[in-house]
C-alpha cells in the first residue's frame, strides 16, 4: 500500500475519531517493517588492548559454545536463538520467545 493511501486512510480514521472510536486491525501494521538484530556476543577492552588489534588479533567474547543468542527487534530483546548455516547464509532458529514483563 503506498504511503498516500495509508496517510488517506488515517485522515479518514481521524475524522471518523469524534463520532466513535475504533481500534485498527492487526492487519493494518502488516506493511511496517522492522529491523532485526543477532548479537553473538560483547567484549570490553582498553584503548591499549584496542590499538594493539590487527588483522588475524582474536577477540575473546562472553558468550559459550552453545549458549543461547539475543535477537533484538527494533533494539529491543524479543528472543533467544541458536545460529543455522543454510546454503551458504546465516540463519537463526529461535528457541524462545521473551516475555515483555521479564525484560
């Protein structure tokens, strides 16, 4: 749906507000995109330890093998998954969803 519909379609909604209210369908934020993000792990460093990487330097992060990975919707935690290798790409299987109360 192009952007002048949806602006159209909201001014219509908005007009339509002091005679009753309505709740949108889910349905009209199926067009939103979001962004996702998978961290694998962090490190912290000094500026020292900083200049002294080069190409070939390992940087040791705080994540195990195995251990459970955060996928992040918007910058914000909305699961754990595992990494996939599929046709040559990364993927991630998600393993649990976060409850918004447990964040």
């Amino acid at each position: 749906m192009e952007q002048k519909e949806r602006k159209l379609e909201l001014e219509a909604l908005k007009e339509e507000e002091g005679k009753e209210k309505k709740k949108l369908p889910i349905e009209f934020l199926s067009d939103v995109e979001l962004e996702f993000e998978v961290i694998l792990g962090k490190a912290k460093c000094t500026i020292r330890d900083l200049l002294s990487l080069s190409t070939g330097s390992i940087v040791e992060l705080d994540r195990s093998t195995g251990e459970a990975l955060d996928l992040l919707m918007n910058g914000e935690l909305f699961a754990k998954c595992e990494v996939l290798v599929m046709d040559e790409k990364f993927g991630v299987r998600i393993t649990e969803i976060i409850d918004p109360e447990d964040k």
